[in-house]
C-alpha cells in the first residue's frame, strides 16, 4: 500500500495541495492561484511595459511560450492595441520581464503551502516530504516550476507525464470501480 502522498495541482482557477496516508485523504487546502492568474500577470505587464493592451488569448499563447520562473531568452511577439494611439502594436515580451513577476507570485503559494505543511504532524510531512511531492495539472507546465519546489521544500518534484489528463483518467478510473 502507498503511504504518505503529497499532490499538487495546479489547475486554471487554483492550486490544490493534498496529503494522503494509507490511501485515505488526511488534509487538503485549495488556494486562489492557477494559470488564469499567470495570464492576467502577463496582459499586466504588457499593459504597463509596453504602453499595450492584449487579449487574453495572446497572453495565454505567450504565458505557454514564455510561462516560466527562469528568466530565459525565449521571446514571442503579441499584437494588441496601442494605449496611446489605439492602432494596432505588435510587441516583443521576453521571458526576462516575466519571470521575476511570476516568480514572486508563485513563491506566495508556496509560502502558503509551506504553512499548510507546518499544519501536518512532523511524521506525515517529513515521510511526504522525503517521497517527493507529485505535481500535476496543466500550471505544473511552467518551466521551472519543479526546481522553486525542490528549493523550497528540500524534496524531489515528480511531474505528472499528462498533467492535463490526470483529472479525467482518474475520473474514469473512479468511474469503472
């Protein structure tokens, strides 16, 4: 039997963190952060960078070429409308504007499940801890993700292989028992 579980998802809306022991669910806690919020930084600074107001969709586009906490090279160019002249303005946004936004967004969650992990009784958190913590949904994409995590909690992250499956194969696993 498995013992011990720590799981991380990080969905759309929100980051869910789960301890299971003994296949049972010990202690759960849902926060309000998730790749819609990681989108809406992005439009955000693109509005106050670059004097440029985009879509949604184009800052989700750049959020999946450029969504990551290392401030890379990577670049994409976005069109949206100019703020002062309302024309049309193609901008480039670099992986280096982004990341030191989201990584101080990212690094308030886990301020937050650092807490709910001091919640834990010491067993349970230093067995889940020492097993690593599974790190699911389509959020757990974002580069870098997994090496903040391993920073801070002194664990290994093991990356869900289809983050963005896992809820529905779960689903009809539940569904066929």
């Amino acid at each position: 039997t498995l013992k011990d579980i720590c799981i991380l998802d990080i969905g759309a809306q929100k980051s869910e963190i789960a301890i299971f022991s003994l296949q049972e669910l010990i202690q759960a806690k849902s926060y309000r952060w998730g790749g819609v919020m990681v989108s809406e930084q992005l439009q955000k600074i693109v509005r106050n960078t670059h004097q440029c107001v985009i879509s949604w969709h184009a800052a989700e586009e750049a959020k999946k070429a450029l969504g990551t906490l290392l401030s890379g090279k990577q670049k994409i160019a976005v069109t949206g409308k100019d703020l002062v002249t309302q024309a049309s303005k193609t901008v480039i946004v670099t992986a280096q504007e982004f990341a030191p936004e989201f990584a101080v967004s990212f690094n308030e969650l886990l301020d937050n499940i650092e807490q709910f992990m001091a919640l834990l009784p010491s067993e349970v958190a230093v067995s889940v801890l020492d097993k690593g913590m599974y790190v699911t949904g389509a959020g757990s994409q974002l580069g870098g993700i997994d090496q903040a995590i391993t920073q801070k909690f002194k664990c290994s992250v093991i990356l869900a292989q289809n983050p963005e499956l896992d809820v529905i194969v779960g689903l009809q696993a539940l569904h066929k028992l």
